[in-house]
C-alpha cells in the first residue's frame, strides 16, 4: 500500500513483521559506491508467504584497495491471517523432555527445527490455538520419527473455513553416535599415544599422522550407551592387528541402525617413513647410596642422553648407542674418614632393548643400558682420628648398567634400577659401589 516501514538492524540483518494484509514488499537499495554492483533484488515487488520470508542482497564494490562484497538480508515477517494462529507449540520427546524449538515459538513464524540424538524414538507435538473456536488439526499419538528430516504440521482454519494457517516442525534426527572414538599407537604391546578422534555423526573421514616407530593401531569405537540400547551396531571392519605400512593406511568402521541402515566412517593414518637418522634426548636424575669396604654415602647423579630413534635409517648395530654427559656430588663418610667430591663426566652407552624377549609387562624391564662414564672429580677428605684434611684431583672412571621400567600410570617417564662401579684415581685411589633410582624423562 505504499507505507515505508521501519526495520531493526542487527549484524546485515534488517528485520520487520507485517500484517497478513500486506501480501507483497519492495526493497529499494541504494550502494554508497556509485559504480557497485547490487544483486538479489527482485525486479517487482516480492511477494510474501505468511511466516518469515529472507530476501537476501548482495553489494559488490571496486572502490576500496580490493574487490570487496558484502550481503545484506532483509527479514519479513507476514502475520498469519487472524483466527489461523497458534497461542503456543511445544515438543517432548518419549523421555518426556521438552525439547528446544529453532526459533523459538512465535505465533507469525510457522516453522521450526527441532534436532534429537538418535535415541528418541518418538515425538509429541502439542500445539495450542490463539481462537477457542478455530480447528486445530495436529496429530495426537507419539510420531515415530526415523533418522534425518521429519515433518510434522499442524493446521489452524478458522471455524468458518475460509482461511487457515500452517506451522511446521521439521525433526532432525541424528545417526547414532559414538562415546569413545580413540586411536593408539602400539609398537608390540606397548602403548605409545592416545588420540582422541573427537567423533562428529557429520564427519565420515578422520586423518591422523603416526610415526614410524607406531607398529600398528588399537582402535576403541564405543557406542553412546543410549543408541547401543536403542538397537545400534558398531564395528571395525579392518583388521589392526598387522603391522602399518608406511604411508596411508585406511581404517574403516560401520554403525548400523535398528532399521538397518549403515553409516560408514574412514580413519585415513599415514605412518611416517624411516628418516636417515634422528636424535632424541633425555633428561635423567639418579639419587644413589653409595658403599665402601668400611662404610657408605650417598650420591646425586644428572645430566642428558643423547640417542637415535627409532625410525632413524641406520644400522642397528648403530641405533642402540646412547652418548650423553652428566655432573655428580657425592658424600660418604666411615673408618675415621669423610668424603666429598663432585665432577663431571661424558657417557656412552648401548640400550639393549626387550622387545623380542618377552611381552611387555610393567614390572619386567623394557630395556638394558651398560655404559660407561669417564671424567675429573675434585675431592676433599677429613680425618677425624688426626684432625687432618686433604684435597685432590682426580681422574673419574664409572662403568655400570640400568634397568629401565615404563609405568602404566605415567607412560612418559622411565624408571630405572641404576648399579654402577666407581673409581677416583689420585694420589689416593678411592672405589665404591653405586645402587639408585634412575627418573629420565
């Protein structure tokens, strides 16, 4: 009828609600760009189906540094004809929990989205008309609803008959759905790295990249417990057993649904190729005790290894070889003498792994690692049977072997039973044995 009416603005968004009266509007756009392009735009006046109508205009503009677009969207509103309109809808499923409309109810919107897990097998609708005496057609029992779009309506005519409105319910029923999506890398038994897949129902294919030290993949796909009980199926139809081959590797899992249909997912792992070689490092601390012919001490080891990984491309008589340095202080004190003395050292050492001896078990060791340390000690004595003290430097010399343990409660650290030999040679020759507990990490 010519009225120019007045909308709200909210992020491109202009809103406005019209009376069922008005059958049809005119947008007219004018870009601050003279020379922009503005498309969407109806040549006419758009005509208007009760409810919520979206006319959407897009302005392209060359003035600024780069070809620059934006898009506006004029939201209408056309009430429905009077008498036709609802006073309130809602929606519970067979739990009997309401569920959420999108958007939420109004009587001049006449369509919503309602999105359900798979678990719901049926949904109530119980609308409630705006005039006692319109009639109001909606269904009464339960609506079995299937997996994806569901449509359900209700009708308000008016009593003379003449005119009635529409509202719908589209229900989105979700395939069934996985609690637990996890892949771990194993080399042997021995668990390496867990990754959570973050499952989507939407998402079919899953990427994730191992090393290639990752023997094989254990893969855990747990149904949520609602859809396991609502009749759902999983299972892995790729055997994980046998080693990765380096490069892609597809897994694949199917979820079947009470009626029968499968959903299909894919987890794509590429396993890294054996580089030429690839240094790792660890930090390690050794607390010991230490013991002499006529008495004992106590000694603090640290420093850090240096060795090849696992999917180093070297020989294997090479990869085990572990080089590192480290610096000690040490205290004992018996037969009317104490000793302090502190140094540092270089290592070498050969880690003899067990993989190939026996499975792995957390109180079995993982590992041996015979090595030696070679360095200079300064050492201070106190006799105390003729008040006397003596200073000497000393060359140090240390072969020994640790036991290393991984346990399950903390897979990134190694636990190691560390024995050694020590000896200070000086002016005066000093020996002992060291047994500790090695922490590297």
């Amino acid at each position: 009828d010519g009225t120019i009416l007045e909308t709200e603005d909210i992020d491109n968004i202009f809103s406005v609600t019209v009376p069922f009266e008005t059958d049809s509007v005119k947008i007219m756009v004018e870009a601050q760009d003279p020379k922009a392009v503005i498309t969407g735009l109806p040549l006419d006046a758009s005509t208007l189906d009760v409810g919520k109508n979206d006319i959407v205009v897009t302005v392209e503009t060359t003035a600024r540094p780069q070809k620059f677009t934006e898009e506006y969207t004029f939201s209408v509103v056309r009430k429905p004809i009077p008498g036709t309109t609802l006073k309130d809808l809602t929606i519970i499923d067979d739990n009997e929990r309401e569920l959420e409309l999108s958007p939420s109810f109004s009587p001049d919107v006449t369509e919503y989205v309602v999105t359900v897990p798979y678990s719901v097998q049926t949904v109530t609708v119980n609308p409630e008309k705006e005039d006692s005496s319109a009639i109001l057609e909606a269904p009464e029992a339960p609506v079995a609803v299937k997996v994806g779009d569901n449509e359900i309506l209700s009708t308000v005519t008016t009593q003379t008959k003449i005119a009635s409105t529409e509202y719908k319910v589209i229900v989105k029923k979700s395939s069934p759905a996985l609690e637990t999506f996890t892949a771990t890398t194993m080399k042997k038994d021995e668990e390496l790295e867990k990754t959570d897949l973050n499952f989507n129902p939407a998402t079919d294919s899953y990427n994730m990249l191992v090393p290639f030290k990752a023997k094989n993949i254990k893969l855990d796909a747990i149904l949520n417990p609602a859809d396991k009980a609502a009749g759902a199926k999983v299972e892995v139809l790729t055997d994980t057993s046998s080693e990765l081959e380096v490069g892609l590797n597809t897994v694949e899992v199917r979820i079947t649904d009470a009626e029968g249909n499968s959903y299909n997912y894919t987890v794509n792992i590429t396993r890294d190729e054996l580089l030429p070689f690839r240094i790792e490092h660890e930090w390690f601390v050794t607390p010991a005790a230490s013991f002499y012919i006529n008495g004992m001490g106590a000694s603090f080891n640290g420093g850090i290894n240096f060795g090849f990984t696992d999917d180093s491309e070297i020989s294997l008589l090479l990869k085990p070889l572990r080089l590192g340095a480290g610096a000690f202080g040490h205290w004992a004190t018996g037969n009317y003498i104490t000793v302090f003395s502190a140094g540092g050292y270089i290592r070498g050492g050969y880690e003899l792994s067990t993989d190939d001896w026996y499975e792995y078990r957390w109180f079995l060791p993982t590992a041996f690692l015979p090595r030696i340390d070679l360095g200079a000690s300064y050492m201070h004595y106190e006799y105390s049977n003729v008040d006397k003290t003596m200073n000497q430097a000393a060359f140090y010399a240390s072969p020994g072997v640790r036991m290393n343990f991984i346990m399950p409660f903390a897979p990134d650290l190694v636990v190691g039973i560390d024995a050694s030999y020590v000896l200070h040679i000086g002016s005066t020759l000093v020996d002992y044995f060291n047994l500790g507990l090695t922490v590297a990490f």
